[in-house]
C-alpha cells in the first residue's frame, strides 16, 4: 500500500507523487546532456530534488545511450581543507553508487590505486577519465553538493547577505563560479539572482538553527488577529543577547551571521501566518525586510498589513546616532515605498568593547521625527 512520504526521495512504487520528471523541462535537461554541458538544480530542502535526480539516473540507464550516476557529496564538506580525506569520501561514494546502480566497481577497486599514484590532487581526475574510457557510451554524472557553505561561494554571497562592501577584491573565478552556478548576477552591480534566491539563500543558511528557536506565532499576535511586531521585536532582543555569540561562533558566515539570527528568528514566528520578504544593499550596509501579515485572518495579497525592518550595522570608526540618522531615512523612504503601516530600525552594534547594556535599546520616535522605532542589538 502506498503511503505519503515526507523524509528522503520518493520512490513511485511505494508513495504517493507527482511523476518527478514531469515537475522539470526534461527536453531542456536531455538537450544540455546531448550537448554535453552541464546544469545546475536549485531548490529548497524537501521540495524533490534527488527525487528527480535519482528518477533522471533511471530513465537515462533504461535508455541505454548513456552511463548515468547520482553522487551525494556533501560528505566531503566534513573533510573542510584536507584535500586527502576528502577525495578518499568523494571517490568513497562514487564507488559504492556505482557497483549498486551500473554494476561496475572499476572505481571501487582503482581509487586507492590512482589515490597513491596521482595524489589527493590529482586522482579524481584521473580515476574518472579512465572510467570514462572503459564504455563508448557517454558517462553522466548527477552531482545534490552544499554549494553555499563552500568557501569561494561564502566569500561572494556573505557580502550581499551582511549589506557590506567585501573585504579585499573578490577573486574572479569565485565572482565567476557562483554566476555560473546561477546564485547571483553580474550584468551590473553584483545581486542575488532572483527574489526566489533572495528567499532560499538564507533559509537553506539557518533552517536547522531556526527549528530550534522555542517560539510560537501565537505569542504575538492580538486580539483582533493582528501581528504585535514590536512585542516580537522586543522578544527578540532578549533572545539576540544570549545567543548571538554562541550562533555566530559557530556559524560559516561570520559577518551576516547576526541579520541571519534576525531573520531566522522572525520567519520562525511570522511563518505562522504571514510572510518576510527580502532585499540586499550590497555596500549600502543595510538589509530591507518587509513583514506582511494579513487582515481578516486569510491570505489576500491586497488586504496585508505591511512592515518595514530595516538592519543597519554600526562598525567601527562610525558613531551610532549618524548611522541610526542615515538608517531611519532609509526606513522612512522604504515605507512609503511599500505603503508600510509601521517602521523598525534594527541597530547591530559591531564595535568592539560595547556592553550589552549599550548595545539593547529601544527609541520610539519623538513628536517631530519618522514614525521609526530604533530597536539596539
């Protein structure tokens, strides 16, 4: 009996699914594989993607034309800078996938071989070329790696994330890599892709760290069904000053690490109901976040109560109250913008030597000033 399946690819005999083949441009993929150039499958956690991978393994082995293996080698992350370990885990996996699906165990039975001969350096390359050699059909490899937590990938997303200029010149070949692998564009100024991206980047970043974070959207929203943004703002501090430390200390990306908690912390509530939608101000020191949260307790994309968040980062050698001045602008220009309801101005205080006491404070505009309320972290 067929049953739903929620935790690792599905498998058509056994659960209930969409065809996975049928969920992507299957001519456009067969068309690159005939042309022998490569592609890239960008999504979401659980959303089916070696689902489609592994179906698209078996479909293109039934056919015959080709040799086609699924690799997982996000096993190889573990190994961080030891170029041998790593190599020793990536070839690891190809040879076991490889006796299972194709029953072949050329790569199982050389790799040590070739490891010793050619080095960590070298070996992959040889190992697959002559693998390749040994059958007139073409060899495919499908590839589900961590691409954001590889390091030349870090060095030219962590920038767009944190809103700052990147430290030292980006490496073309990493500004090329990450085009390449379709995450940013560089027709102009350096962007995130697409508002998809804009929206996946960051919570494939903090989705295991967010599941942790012991809230519930209930605590926040009133009586009349409406999100309290400041309560959840106010929350937030308090959990922001006793976890900043130890989630950025453990953390890849360092220097977006505490928009990142923000944000984990926000989706994490407001996921319950509503939406944050995101922008980047790459060299501007600012990320934009807008809450929308909807009227009448159902979605309807024009009845939505509006938000605006906007992150600033105090760094040192700056003075908090003229970034907070610049921040509030920026704030009250974004508002009217969106047609927003509320303002918030989030004040990461990076400098080093503040206490906390400096750091967390709430400022509710004054008679005479933009309806912003400055919130320290």
């Amino acid at each position: 009996m067929r049953k739903f399946n929620k935790e690792g690819p599905v498998e058509a005999e056994r659960h209930y699914c969409i065809p996975p083949l049928s969920r992507v441009n299957l001519a456009e993929i067969l068309e690159l594989i005939a042309d022998r150039r490569y592609f890239v499958l960008h999504a979401p956690r659980q959303t089916g993607k070696t689902s489609i991978l592994l179906a698209l393994q078996d479909r293109l082995n039934a056919e015959g034309v080709y040799r086609c293996l699924y690799v997982n080698f996000e096993g190889g992350q573990a190994a961080k800078e030891d170029t041998a370990r790593a190599m020793r885990t990536l070839l690891g996996e190809i040879g076991t996938r490889s006796r299972r699906v194709l029953r072949d165990s050329f790569v199982a039975q050389s790799k040590s071989v070739l490891t010793a001969e050619f080095g960590p350096d070298g070996c992959s390359a040889e190992c697959l070329t002559r693998w390749a050699e040994l059958d007139s059909r073409p060899l495919v490899l499908l590839i589900l790696a961590t691409t954001l937590r590889e390091e030349r990938v870090r060095r030219v997303i962590e920038p767009l994330l944190a809103g700052t200029v990147p430290f030292g010149d980006p490496a073309q070949e990493d500004l090329d890599y990450a085009s390449d692998l379709g995450l940013i564009r560089c027709s102009g100024a350096v962007e995130i892709a697409n508002p998809i991206y804009r929206e996946v980047i960051p919570r494939q970043l903090t989705y295991s760290r967010e599941r942790y974070i012991p809230e519930r959207t209930e605590w926040y929203v009133d009586a009349a069904g409406q999100l309290d943004l400041a309560k959840l703002l106010e929350a937030l501090q308090g959990y922001f000053r006793e976890n900043v430390e130890h989630w950025v200390e453990h953390f890849e990306y360092k220097e977006a690490g505490p928009q990142l908690l923000l944000q984990a912390y926000l989706h994490r509530i407001v996921n319950g109901g509503g939406r944050v939608e995101r922008e980047y101000g790459l060299g501007r020191g600012r990320t934009d976040l807008l809450v929308l949260w909807p009227k009448g307790g159902r979605w309807d994309p024009a009845q939505v109560t509006k938000h605006v968040i906007e992150c600033k980062v105090v760094r040192p050698g700056q003075g908090r109250e003229s970034v907070i001045r610049s921040g509030m602008e920026q704030t009250s220009w974004y508002m009217d913008r969106c047609g927003a309801e509320s303002g918030h101005l989030a004040i990461f205080d990076r400098r080093p030597g503040q206490s906390w006491e400096e750091r967390v404070f709430r400022k509710d505009p004054g008679p005479d000033e933009s309806p912003v309320t400055v919130w320290g972290l």
